[in-house]
C-alpha cells in the first residue's frame, strides 16, 4: 500500500535542510530504484520554484511499504529528522487513483 508522508519544517531550518539533503535524497534513489516511491518534493516556502532564501515550509513523500508501522519507522529515520528539519510528520495511507 502507498503512505503519504507529510513533513512540516521548522522555522529557520533551510540551512539544515540543505547540509543533509544529500543523504535524504539517496534513501529516496533507493525506494525509487525500488519500484516504491511514487512522488517526493519539497514545499517552497514561497510561490517560486527556487524560494532561495525563504526556504521550505515542509515536504511530501508518497511510497509504497509493508505497513503503517513500516512507513512510519522509514519516516522518523529520514535524515531531516535527525538534523532537525522537520518540526512534526505525519504518515498517513493513501489511495492511488488518478491518473489510472
């Protein structure tokens, strides 16, 4: 089954988020080679595609696990989570129905 994972950032965090960005992305290369990561990005914290400065309000992951609990525990090892990016996740199943 898909989860969402939703990740809100805490204040002033860009600077972490940008000195772990490089072992956040390789575990999202690894669900993708995997055939289990339907989407991921992050949220501008503004209305541009490069927010520079203002940074992220969050991000979405969207990927295939064995469980709730298995969605849950890739979650909370993200290293955002470790650097203190993020300020609350929420892992959530989901539906995929469109596009087909």
């Amino acid at each position: 089954m898909f989860y969402a994972i939703v990740a809100a950032d805490r204040p002033d965090s860009l600077a972490a988020r940008l000195a772990a960005r490089a072992p956040h992305r390789e575990r999202l290369r690894l669900l993708q080679e995997a055939g289990r990561l339907l989407l991921a990005g992050p949220f501008p914290a503004i209305d541009a595609a490069d927010p520079g400065p203002a940074g992220f309000s969050g991000s979405l992951i969207v990927a295939e696990f064995a469980s709730l609990d298995a969605a849950t525990d890739w979650a909370n090892a993200d290293p955002y989570v470790a650097a203190g990016v993020y300020a609350t996740v929420s892992v959530k199943p989901f539906l995929k129905t469109l596009p087909a």
